[in-house]
C-alpha cells in the first residue's frame, strides 16, 4: 500500500528546517566544510526568513499525511527580477 502525501507552502516559520536541508546540501557536495556548517546554516535562516516574509522566495514542503510535522522532501524558487535582454518579449 502507498503513502498518501501532503504537499504546502513554506512559510517563515520554516526557515530553520529549510536551512538546515540547504546547508546540509552544500555540505554533501563538499562547498561548506564541516567547521563552517553551524554558521552557513544561521545566515541562510535569517535571509530564508526575511525572503520568505517578502514573497521573494516560494517553497514547497511535502510530508506523509500520517505524519504532517515530518518533512521528507521540498523545493523552492528564488524569484529575482531581470533586465529586459535583447531578443527576448518585453
């Protein structure tokens, strides 16, 4: 039988968790070494918070439906403005 999961919004009051999961990948691949972690980790809450606040980042958590306080995966989108570009619509 397969688990049913839930899909919602990050909301400010994720940004630790979201975090933690961006510091721990920088990590893994080898760009934040391990002495570092704990401080990478604190400035990414504090700007993951503000974005978050602002409407500048949007993120995406998913849990089990039997456990929604257990996140097991997420996505998330930086949303920047840009200069128009020459060849592209306006």
């Amino acid at each position: 039988m397969s688990e049913a999961f839930h899909v919602r919004l990050a909301t400010p009051a994720d940004a630790d968790m979201i975090a933690r999961h961006r510091a721990r990948m920088f990590r893994d691949m080898g760009d934040v070494p391990p002495e570092l972690f704990d401080e990478f980790r604190a400035k990414a809450k504090v700007a993951i918070e503000k974005m978050l606040a602002r409407g500048e980042y949007v993120g995406w958590l998913a849990s089990p439906d039997s456990a929604p306080d257990n996140i097991i995966g997420g996505a998330g989108l930086q949303l920047q403005r840009a200069l128009p570009r020459p060849f592209t619509s306006l």
